[in-house]
C-alpha cells in the first residue's frame, strides 16, 4: 500500500522558538532526510547547544534526491554539529538488547545505510 503525503517545511508546523530550544530532533522519513535538512538549513545552526539529532541516511535515497554523502556531511559540520554513527543492524532484535549503543566518530563515507547522531562538540 502506497501513501502520497504532501510535504511542509519543519518550521511551518513546528513555531521556530520550539524548534531552536528543543533537545532531541529524530528525523525518519523514509529516504527523504536529504529533502528535509534541506528544508532545515537555515535554522541547524541556530539550534541549540544542547540539541541532539538522530537520522537514518541512505546513501541511495540522498543520491536520488540531488545530493551527495559529502554535501550532506558538509552541511551538517558547516551548522556546527559533530557527526557520529551509532550501531544498527536494521534488524527488529536491536529494540530488545539491553546494552546502550556506544557512538563512533563518522570516519568512513562509503556506506549504504548508517545511522547518525550529530551533536555539538
């Protein structure tokens, strides 16, 4: 079953003060994270210090979109926020192990799929 759902810019549904204040973003939208922090450049590096962002990228999907692993890199680094990928095998066991993912710096762009925490140093 297929679904067109019409899209808006974060900060036509979300008021900015709440965005820019807010302490954890998780962004899971199916292949269109590129799309969406396109949408969000503006504001990441208004963000806050504190603000931690999760999301899944797949290299494809960015790929598809007009984008590249590095551009994607570039801008995230240019708001401000270190970049890390944190252990998912994709598998529905992972919501059931009991030890907490440790976090890695980024240090390898040839990947498929990767989740990645960004935070500011």
């Amino acid at each position: 079953l297929e679904t067109i759902v019409d899209g808006r810019p974060l900060q036509q549904i979300v008021p900015l003060s709440d965005l820019v204040s807010a302490r954890f973003i998780k962004i899971d939208v199916e292949g269109a994270e590129w799309l969406v922090l396109q949408g969000m450049k503006d504001i990441l590096a208004q963000l806050s210090k504190k603000t931690e962002i999760l999301l899944e990228v797949k290299r494809r999907a960015v790929e598809q979109a007009g984008g590249t692993i590095k551009d994607l890199i570039a801008l995230l680094e240019g708001a401000g926020f270190a970049v890390y990928s944190i252990w998912n095998d994709y598998s529905d066991d992972i919501y059931f192990e009991r030890s907490p993912a440790e976090l890695a710096p980024l240090a390898n762009l040839d990947f498929a799929q990767v989740d990645l925490v960004l935070k500011r140093p």
